[in-house]
C-alpha cells in the first residue's frame, strides 16, 4: 500500500507572498536607496539591498517550487518512504535502515527525526550538492540526516508520526529478520 501526503501549498503560498514582498523592498533599496536615508551616503543601504535581494531570491525560487509543484511531499509503502517536506526529494529511505524515529520541536516547529543505520552511506550516495550538505547540515546537528518538516505537509503531526512508527514497527524489523 502506497500513501501519498501532499504538501500544505496554503502554507507555502503565503511564505511565497511574505518573501516575495521582501524581495521587492531589497530591490526598491538597491534601485532607490534614496528613499531609506537622508543625505547621500547610500552604501549601507545598496549593500544590504544587494544582499538581501541575492538571499531572497533564492527562497523565493524555492518557494515558488514548492507552491507549483505536484509531487507529493511525503511517499510512503510497505518499503520505505521518500520525504519531499522541504520541496526537495531526496532518495528513499528504507524500513530496514531505520533504527528510531522520534519527535522533536524546534522554533515552534515539529519534525520527526529518522535515525539511521550508515547514514554517512545516505550522504555519500547523494549527487546534488545543495542536497547533500543539506543532508550533512541535518546530520552534524540532529545526528541524522532524516527528517521530515511535518507542518510542512497537509496532515495531522500526531497522526503521521503515528503512522511512520507503525510502518517501521510493521515492516522494519520484518525485513530485518
């Protein structure tokens, strides 16, 4: 049995506006600084202007990805399950190299945490730079690389916890034996 959770696009839609608004005040800064101080020095505020559209416009093109796109943010079946919580897939994680899951809260925000067996293995087969270190930022601070952005998928926290347990509980250590 396969299920398929989509992603909040709500959610996402109005970070795409927030953060699109931002940009628009970063490029307003470099284009008019003018209007952000008196007198003539405008470099502080062309810098940052310059920073800050460079910054944002990335998050928005990630946004706008995530707002558009059809893939659903989280897949799981009787095998593993691929996590597309954060608008990037990355490959999928096998029943058999779960070693826990757990729940943790961070800045308002619940995650569930995948421990792994080899999970230097899972970061090493990954060929997309931008994935890779983001699986090495999650591995240095959560000593896993896995770990799926729960609010930022159209379901119910405990719910899908409970169901990831349950997967595991029912095909993890079934495979494993």
């Amino acid at each position: 049995m396969i299920i398929e959770i989509p992603i909040n696009k709500s959610k996402a839609a109005k970070q795409l506006i927030l953060f699109s608004l931002l940009l628009l005040l970063f490029v307003i800064m470099v284009v008019q600084p003018q209007l952000f101080v008196k007198g003539t020095k405008y470099g502080f505020v062309k810098i940052t202007g310059f920073i800050g559209t460079f910054l944002f416009t990335i998050i928005t093109a990630i946004l706008a990805q995530k707002v558009f796109n059809k893939k659903p943010g989280l897949i799981i079946d009787n095998n593993g399950f691929v996590d597309n919580s954060l608008g990037v897939m990355f490959a999928k994680v096998l029943w058999r190299d779960v070693t826990e899951i757990k729940h943790v809260q961070a800045s308002g925000e619940n995650f569930i945490v995948i421990s792994i067996k080899e999970p230097e293995k899972y970061i090493a087969e990954e060929r997309h730079s931008l994935k890779r270190k983001m699986l090495e930022l999650n591995y240095t601070t959560l000593k896993t690389p896995i770990n799926i952005a729960a609010g930022k998928l159209k379901v119910d926290f405990n719910e899908l916890l409970n169901m990831m347990k349950r997967k595991y509980e029912e095909f993890g250590k079934e495979i494993a034996n």
